[in-house]
C-alpha cells in the first residue's frame, strides 16, 4: 500500500528535527549537538546562496565529469528478453563511483565554514578515496578511518589515499569494518570538534547529514530524469539501486518520489542469503532502532546489540541504513529487495561480458535484481540500473573467488 | 524525593561533595558485578553509575570499549544489569544507582517494558549518552511516571540557552563532561573546568557532577571544589582489566583507588 507523495510533503521532510517519519533525527552525545545546530543552519542558508550552488554545479562538471551518461544496454536486453534496461554510468565519474558528489558537496560546505581539518569513515575504500581526493584539491588536512579488516582486504585503496595525502587509521575495536570506522570518526569529532568537519559518507547519521548528503546526491536523478526525456521521451518504468547506506539509492529515487508510475527497488546484500544470518540487509531482515546518530532499520540481536553483517562487497557491509530509506520502505513508496553474494557476481559477470562495463561488486547487486525484474517486465518499458561505480577496485576479490593469483 | 535528591541533599547539608564511581556491568564477570557495587559503597561511593554494555559505545574511549566487549562476551544483556541492581537493592536500599549507556538496548527492551523493569529494579537514574533531550520527549513522562531521574549531559560546546533547556529537562543532577572527548581521554584543565562549572550553577539549580578525566585524588579534590559530585569512570574499569583475574585483589585496588579520592573530597568540608 502506497502513500501518493507530492512536492508540500517532500519539502516537509526531514521535520526541523530531522525526523522522517519515526525514522532520522539526532541521537548524539551532547557535545556535538552545538556543530549540528551550526552545520545544519548554515547548510540551510547555503541551500539557498546562489554562489554556493554555483560552485558545486561547476565543480561537478568540470571536475567530476558530470553529467555522467544514460546509455541504454542494448545486448543486455536482448539477453534478458523483457524491458529496455538503461544504465546510469556513476562509474565514470572522476575516482570512479557517485561518492565524489557528495565529498565535493560536503567539502565545499567544509570551506564554506572555515574548517581546515577533515574526518571521514570508509569501508571498501571509496568514501575514503573520494574524500581523499577533494582533500587533495582544497588542501584540506585528510584523516580517514577504517577497519583494520578493511585495510587489509582494500590494500590498494589504502595506498591510493596515503598517495593523495590523507592519513589512514587502521580501527581495531568492535568488528574491526565500516561500523567501527564510524564510531571512531564520531570519537575523533569529538575530540576535535572546534576545527573538524565530518565528511560522512552516506545518507544516515545525525541530521542534517541524511539531508545534505541526499541534497548532493540527488544530481543522479535529476540527470536521469533530463535524459530519460531526451533519448526516450519518457520516464523510466522502474529504478533500481544498491544499498548499503543508501546513498546512490536516495540519489537516484529522489527526484522521482512525487511520481507514483515510476517504480523504485532498493538491493541490500542478501550475503549468503536473509536465512542465513550471513548478510547485510537490515531493510529486508532487520528491526528499527539507534545507531550512529539516527533511528532506522539495523541489524541487532534481542538485546539491541548490533551484530556482525557479511557482504561480498565491502561498501555494503553495514549494518544501518539511511532513514529516509526506513521511512520510504514504511510508506511503501519503495520496495527493498535483497541478492546474495552469488547472484551479485553473476551479475558483475554479465555485465562485465556482454557489455564491456565492469560494476562495482556493490552496483552488480543493482545489476543482477534489475536484470531479473526486467525479465518480468513488458518490452515497451523501460528500466535503469544505478551503476553507482567501477569495479577495477574489486577485481582482486572476483580473482580470489575464482582462485586465481594476481 | 527521589533517592538521588535525598543523598545529594543530605551531602550539600554536611558541605560534602559526591563520589560517584562508574562500572560497566559484567565486567569483568556478570556475576563479579554487584560484589563490586557493594565493593565501591564501601570504599566511600555516594551514587554508583552502572554503565549497560553496548556494542558500539561512540562516546567512550578504548578503556570503557573494552570493557563493554569483556561484558559482551558474557552476553550481559539489559534485562541482566537490571537484575543485578536488584539483587544490590536487596542489601542496600540508600545507594542510589544510575543506568548509564546508550539508547539502543532501550529500544529493543520497549520504553514502557524497560521503565517497568528499571524502577522494579531499584534504579533511581537514567543517563543515556545518545540520547539529548529533544529526542526524550516520548521516554521522558514514563521516566517521572515511575520517579526515575533523567540525567542529561553538559559539554564545553553546551549553549546557554541549552544549558537552561537541559537542565529543565533533567532531574537528579545534570553531568557536566570536563572536556571535548571520549571518556578516559585527555586531562582536564580545571581552571576551565571551574569557571564553566560555575556558570552552570548560575543557570540551574540542579547539582551538578563533573566526569571524564578525573584519575586522582587531586583531580577528584580540585573538581569537587567546584562542583556537587566528581565521576569516575576509566581509571577504576582500567583497574577492573589489570586485576580482571583475581577477584580478591580486585576489590582491594579499586578501594585503594577510592579511598583516597574519598578522603581528599571530604577534606574539602573542614
């Protein structure tokens, strides 16, 4: 059952406290409440700073490479036989995934505030990477958090950030992945709340994060809905995504919430599959409740313990998820689907042979859902996959698989 | 008057300060913990917070992570600790225990279930550390319900006018956290400490207890000069790691801890 959504209720949300629906808000200690309250006023005004949208607008084009294409995989669907299967290629921007959007974004809100020293969380990488990266070209001091799991198994990564100037520390506590990074980043803000910004990787967090981070994000469907209507003349049927935090997903969905025709699917990590505990989907399998500064959907035990999650793809290895997903899963306005492990290389496989484009092994979880539900679709629709990013970072991990040395 | 009001009362009426000692509950060992509580009375505490272990303490630095893993370990649950301040109550009925942690085991329990259970229990308090007052509006008349006091934090970020707000919030006492950083972390500048302390009592007449970073007897001294009540965390969970493995000499370190800071407070009246 689905809520007709219009322009005065997405305007509406979040609410002055960040709330969507009963999911959002700010669940913080005390002590970072006052760089919110700043962070989310002075994002508001410069919402609205011409200069400030102008900037971010020139950066995306000439340093990311924006507008990224819509190009329609035609052998892919002749392969699959059902809808015209388009891809938004987020893989071609600058370092290689959508991240960059809102690094650039947050960045430049970073400058906009005067703060000189920049934090950041990364599981697989990217976030690091692309956060890495502005850095770089502002000049900002870079200092990245990561599970010393993560550094391990995204050995290439850690070097591509050190190269670009950032210093990375490797997280022992907890889990020793993405979550840990977080809580690390929130340890480390903090401490250094006067001078630091948190670039924070994904739509979840404490508002005004799922905002802005939704805000700079929120190009990806603009762009799709401009040349949808160019090259087809048409919306698409259906939109498909991964998630993991869901910030590609909330990109590409939002500018297509108020229209009710266009369908929107959501892929979690199903891992070794929902029945076996094995994976990171807490839309799908998991329950509402707190963490990292915002209530949504997570994977916890009975006692509200966060428990471990598995994913093949590190950048989906998480055990949250933005809110404004939770709240667009409980209107029933988008449908959260789950693959597993083994269907996501399927797809990363297919795509990679019949269309010479390698997805990250997060995208190919988008790409193997979307090829199965346009299976089930009409001939005359239409459907676009998210790839949200280049899969040259996991090729280590598909070599393993396949017991392969590099 | 809630227990919390009375003893604090009562200490302000003697020109006493507040010791106020924080474990993390089933650490070492679940069965260790009330032991401990008594442990900690005994060596002079007024209140005790007893921290409920979370697999993601985002506040608290490596001492008190760690100690919420060796609780974990146990699979020291919610429902747990709130049997372990009951068996506490069955001995000693004028210690007043505050729950200290982070909102999550809270919203598994059910806010009602949990605010049941807490004040069945014998808790007189609740400090949730991710939890600020604007998002409390729906476990906050189930708190006053049951005569639990809600206790929010102060920061040096804290502005006045949140300062007010908070404290309107809160009862018991308000917690004033000395610096900008995770528990155990830096050493705090008391100077600092002093003059915000003071403008804090300007604004609230709540008492008001200062922690995060007091690892001594000077520390605990030139804090309680100032304020209500000092808390202890880190360096008491930090002796609880070091003799982890011998109950007996346990309790004897962290009295020697204790007894000290006790002494140097109480000094502070004559």
């Amino acid at each position: 059952m689905s809520v007709k959504l219009t322009e005065e209720m997405l305007k509406a949300l979040p609410d002055a406290r960040g709330h969507f629906g009963a999911f959002g808000g700010r669940f913080v200690s005390e002590t970072l409440m006052d760089s919110l309250m700043t962070l989310e006023r002075e994002y508001l005004r410069l919402r609205e700073d011409p200069d400030f949208q102008a900037r971010f607008d020139q950066d995306l084009a000439d340093y990311v490479g924006r507008p990224s294409p819509l190009y329609f995989a035609e052998r892919l669907t002749r392969e699959t036989g059902g809808a015209q299967i388009w891809l938004k290629r987020e893989d071609l921007n600058h370092t290689g995934a959508h991240k960059v959007n809102n690094t650039i974004g947050q960045a430049l809100l970073a400058s906009f505030l005067g703060k000189k020293r920049i934090i950041a969380e990364t599981g697989a990488g990217q976030h690091g990477v692309a956060t890495a990266t502005v850095c770089a070209r502002l000049g900002l001091e870079c200092h990245v958090f990561m599970g010393a799991e993560d550094v391990q198994r995204q050995s290439l990564n850690v070097y591509r950030m050190k190269l670009l100037g950032a210093q990375v520390h490797a997280v022992e506590s907890g889990t020793r992945t993405l979550k840990d990074a977080m809580n690390d980043a929130m340890r480390d803000w903090v401490t250094n709340v006067d001078d630091t910004f948190y670039i924070i990787g994904t739509v979840a967090g404490p508002h005004p994060y799922p905002l802005l981070v939704r805000d700079f994000q929120s190009v990806i469907g603009r762009e799709i809905r401009r040349q949808a209507m160019e090259k087809a003349g048409r919306l698409p049927d259906a939109l498909v995504a991964c998630v993991g935090g869901g910030s590609n997903a909330i990109g590409m969905f939002y500018p297509f919430l108020t229209e009710e025709q266009v369908a929107l699917y959501g892929v979690e990590a199903g891992g070794l599959g929902l029945e076996s505990g094995q994976h990171a989907a807490p839309l799908c399998a998991g329950r509402p409740g707190v963490l990292h500064g915002n209530r949504t959907y997570l994977m916890e035990d009975e006692n509200g313990q966060i428990i471990g999650t598995h994913s093949v793809s590190a950048g989906l290895d998480y055990p949250g998820v933005g809110p404004e997903h939770a709240w667009l899963k409980d209107i029933g306005r988008a449908n959260y689907v789950s693959v597993t492990d083994d269907e996501a290389l399927e797809g990363f496989r297919l795509l990679t042979r019949v269309e010479g484009i390698m997805p990250a092994l997060e995208s190919a979880h988008a790409v193997a859902y979307g090829v199965k539900l346009a299976a089930r679709m009409d001939k005359d629709q239409m459907l676009v996959i998210n790839v949200s990013g280049r899969g040259d970072k996991d090729i280590h991990t598909i070599a393993q698989i396949d017991g392969i040395e590099i | 008057m809630s227990r919390i009001e009375g003893v604090l009362k009562a200490l302000k009426g003697q020109g006493r300060k507040a010791l106020i000692p924080y474990i993390t509950a089933g650490d070492p060992h679940p069965d260790a913990t009330v032991e401990l509580m008594h442990t900690l009375v005994n060596a002079g505490a007024d209140i005790i917070e007893l921290g409920v272990p979370f697999s993601d303490p985002m506040a608290d630095g490596p001492v008190i992570q760690l100690a919420c893993e060796r609780a974990l370990r146990y699979g020291t649950s919610l429902r747990q600790v709130l049997d372990m301040v009951h068996t506490f109550r069955s001995q000693d009925d004028k210690t007043p225990v505050v729950l200290m942690g982070y909102l999550n085991p809270i919203e598994a329990m059910g806010y009602e279930a949990f605010a049941d259970a807490a004040a069945d229990a014998g808790v007189d308090g609740v400090l949730t550390v991710d939890l600020p007052p604007e998002e409390a509006e729906d476990v906050a008349p189930l708190f006053a319900k049951r005569g639990l006091d809600p206790i929010f934090l102060l920061a040096p970020t804290t502005t006045d006018e949140r300062i007010r707000a908070i404290s309107e919030h809160s009862s018991g006492y308000v917690y004033y956290v000395s610096i900008k950083g995770v528990t155990g972390a830096a050493t705090i500048d008391v100077d600092e400490v002093a003059r915000k302390v003071a403008h804090i009592h300007e604004l609230t007449a709540l008492p008001v207890g200062v922690g995060f970073g007091i690892r001594d007897a000077a520390t605990a001294a030139a804090i309680g000069r100032v304020s209500d009540g000092v808390i202890v965390g880190s360096v008491l969970v930090d002796t609880i790691a070091r003799h982890q493995a011998d109950r007996v000499e346990l309790k004897r370190a962290l009295t020697n801890l204790l007894n000290p800071m006790r002494e140097a407070l109480d000094s502070l009246a004559s």
